[in-house]
C-alpha cells in the first residue's frame, strides 16, 4: 500500500456528500466548531472500519498452514476485488443523483453535536466509505503491513474533509465566495474522477493477483 495508492482512495472517500457537507458547515454560522466536530466525527468512524478490516483480515490470514494460509491469502484477494468492483457499479449507478440531500439545507444552522454525529454517520456508514474503509484495512493487512501504513490514509481523508474550514480560515470571505462553486463542481463530476480511481484499484489488485 503505497502513499500513491492511498491518495487516490482517500478522494473516494470524500466525493459526494461528504465534502459538499464540509463546504456547507465550513459556511455556517458557528463553522470552526461544527467542522472541528464534523472531521471528529468522521475520524471516528473511519479509523473503526479500517481497524475491524485489518484485524479481521489478518485474523484470518494468520492461522494454518503455510499451504492454507496462501488459500487464504488469494481469498482475501478475491474479496478485495469483489468489494472494489461492486463499489465502481454502485458509483456508476449513482452518478446522475445530482441534487444534494434536502436535509443538507440544515447545515447552515448545525450545531457541533449535529456535525459530529453526521460525520461519523457519513463516513461510516454510507456504503461507498464503508467498502472503501473496509477495502484499505484489509489490503493492508494482506500486504503483511502494519496497521500504521493505514494512517496516512485516515489522516489524507481528514485533510480533506478539513480543508473548506481551512481556506476560510486562511481566505476569509474569499473563500467563502468560491467555495460553493467548488461544491457544485464536485456535485456534478466527482463521480468520474471516482471511478477512474476505483478502476485504477481495480487494476492494481488484478495485477497482484495474477503475479501472486
């Protein structure tokens, strides 16, 4: 699991309605507090699903044989590919959902206790970041890898949820002024860049398949 790999990933992570929320609390009256809330909320949820997916993984991968461990080794591949490919025919199949959720109208006025239990419930248990969460914890784990290559993906994933409130910080109401059109744009196209991201997975988990 390289830091190129987990770059991409972390994209599908945050494509859709997770950034969109970013741009709307990093907007809201009381943003500092519900963004910091909204990034806890989703630290929380996303390092769960990607320590349950690395501990259940190299539970599995652990015992036996060495003869069964490698069975167990292609299966854990296989799954990781399965995963992968159902999560590129769902953002395919919700690519032309463009209008934002109507509960989004709320962000405005959120408070930190909305913010945070949004974020957790939006990167934990929306289906796109669950599988992706779930597909780098266990892909770590069958590289043999410590639970800490996962961080930088965790971390990557943050940034960028974090990263509307930090232009407003830094820009002011400079930013404030494009980054609805920043929103509008991910909206409308993120899904492209995801699938490409995801294909590109795709391809690398093939490949280490055939040669393994």
């Amino acid at each position: 699991m390289t830091f190129l790999t987990i770059l991409p990933m972390a994209f599908v992570m945050i494509a859709g309605p997770q950034i969109i929320s970013s741009v709307f609390l990093a907007t809201s009256v009381n943003w500092p507090r519900n963004s910091a809330a909204y990034v806890a909320g989703a630290a929380l949820s996303i390092s769960l699903f990607v320590t349950v997916a690395y501990l259940v993984t190299k539970a599995a991968k652990g015992g036996g044989s060495s003869s069964a461990s490698g069975g167990t080794g292609d299966a854990i591949d296989v799954a990781i590919l399965v995963l992968l490919v159902f999560l590129a025919v769902r953002v395919y199949l919700k690519r032309n959902e463009g209008e934002p959720p109507k509960w989004m109208g709320k962000l405005q006025t959120a408070d930190p206790k909305f913010a945070f239990r949004l974020g957790f419930l939006l990167l934990g248990v929306f289906p796109t970041d669950i599988i992706t969460s779930v597909t780098v914890g266990a892909k770590v784990a069958r590289d043999g890898g410590s639970w800490l290559e996962a961080v930088p993906f965790i971390l990557l994933t943050l940034f960028f949820l974090a990263l509307p409130s930090l232009l407003v910080a830094l820009l002011g109401a400079r930013a404030k002024a494009f980054l609805p059109k920043v929103r509008d744009w991910m909206n409308s196209n993120s899904w492209i860049v995801s699938e490409f991201v995801i294909l590109l997975f795709i391809a690398i988990e093939v490949d280490s398949i055939a040669s393994g």
